[in-house]
C-alpha cells in the first residue's frame, strides 16, 4: 500500500505542461537505454512435496519485501537486453535435522540482531532479451533471460561424539543457491519526458537441483544417510511497482 501511494503521489503531481510534452518528445522505437528501481513483494510458489524426506531442507516465508533496480538497452527498433538484480528480505528457517550446535545458533542470532535488514538480503541477478510494443505514453516489454540466486543458506554442520570407543559423527550439509530461467515483463507509462511509471512481475524457474542431506559415519564409515533433493526450491512470483528514467 506504500508503494501504491507513492506511485499515485508521483502521477498527481507532474503538470499538464509535462504531460504535453510527450506528445512529440515519446519517439516509440527509437533506441533507449532505461534505468528503474522498484519495491514489492516477491512470493515463494516452491510447491509442498509429499516426500518425508523434504524435511531435510530449511524453508522461508512465503511472501516478502522485496527492492530491485533494473537498466534496458533498446538496441535495436525491435529487440534489447535487460540486467536485472534484486534483493529479498527474509530470515530463513532451519531445518530441525540440521546438527548446528549452541554456539553456531548464538553467533546466528547476534549476526541477525546487530545487522538487522542487511543479514536478510537474498539477492538474485538475471540478464536476458527483452522484445518491444510502444505506443504513445505507453510501453510493454516481454522479456527471457537467466540468473542466478540465493534461496536458502549453503549451510554445513557436523557434531562428533566417541561411545564405548566409537567415534560417530553426524554430518548435515544443504545447497539452494540454483540457475533460473526467468520471465516477465514491463509495463511502463511515461509521465514526463524522461521520467515514467512502471509495473514489473518476474517469474522464476529453478534450473538446477537443490538439495539437504545428512548422513552418519563411524569411525570414517558411512552407516546412515538420508538425502533430498528438488529442481522447484526457489520457484518464485515476484510483483512490483517503480519509477524509471530514459537515458539516451
């Protein structure tokens, strides 16, 4: 809702001397290069597995912040290139198998409390082709690309104990930092000559397998091992609002 009431704010109070200008100032097609940033929320659609075994994989919420900057190069009448990052603010979950000891959880918690929001930056980047319809004050760019994320923690944990001469030692270890193939678009409306509105929604597909798993040795001898893995950790919907510039 923030956002929404900044972006109105921002409409209501360009003149109608600068919306005119756009009249002959707004060259659809012609070359461009566009810079915006944004804020919304980004949703975790990572479906629910039946697998009793997903349990090995922390978890995030469901539906968070999120800002992001985004620059467009319109090339060509047209085709362009876009180069996305954005970060998302979330504190993960732990998975309960992990083996994580009392000081690595004390060291977690003062790291969380001392660097507030920036402990909570999960960003992703992705570089793509973006396609072009333009007409007046308005434009819609399709776009494809790929990137890379951070979902989850890389985490690795290992507790060893020595019983009636053995020596066992569990060991848990995850990985959720995936490629992804990323779709969207942008509608942008122009509001002054150089300045716009625009509304942005991404969606990501995971391209590589994440997984957790936790295995257990005596003396050096694996015995126990429980392991998962998904290629849908880090699916994602994310929806935003922003304001932009044309650079030319």
């Amino acid at each position: 809702m923030i956002w929404i009431g900044l972006f109105l704010s921002l409409y209501t109070i360009c003149s109608a001397r600068e919306r005119e200008k756009i009249s002959y100032s707004n060259t659809p097609y012609g070359k461009q290069v566009l810079i915006k940033f944004m804020g919304g929320t980004d949703f975790d659609v990572t479906p629910t597995s039946s697998d009793p075994l997903s349990g090995l994989m922390g978890t995030r919420p469901s539906t968070v912040p999120m800002i992001g900057m985004k620059v467009t190069h319109l090339f060509s009448g047209r085709i362009g290139w876009y180069a996305n990052i954005h970060f998302n603010f979330y504190k993960e979950k732990d998975s309960e198998l992990d083996v994580s000891g009392v000081v690595d959880d004390i060291f977690k918690g003062l790291y969380y409390g001392l660097f507030g929001p920036v402990a909570r930056i999960r960003p992703s980047m992705d570089i793509g082709l973006t396609y072009r319809f333009e007409k007046d004050r308005w434009a819609l760019y399709p776009r494809l690309g790929a990137g890379y994320m951070v979902y989850l923690a890389n985490t690795e944990n290992s507790k060893t104990k020595t019983k009636d001469g053995d020596e066992r030692t569990i060991s848990y270890r995850q990985k959720a930092h995936p490629a992804f193939l990323n779709a969207g678009f942008s509608v942008n409306y122009l509001f002054s000559e150089r300045a716009y509105l625009v509304f942005n929604a991404d969606f990501r597909q995971p391209l590589q397998k994440s997984y957790a798993e936790l295995t257990q040795t005596t003396n050096g001898i694996e015995t126990d091992r429980l392991y998962f893995q998904t290629k849908a950790a880090g699916r994602g919907l994310t929806c935003g609002l922003g304001i932009g510039l044309r650079i030319f």
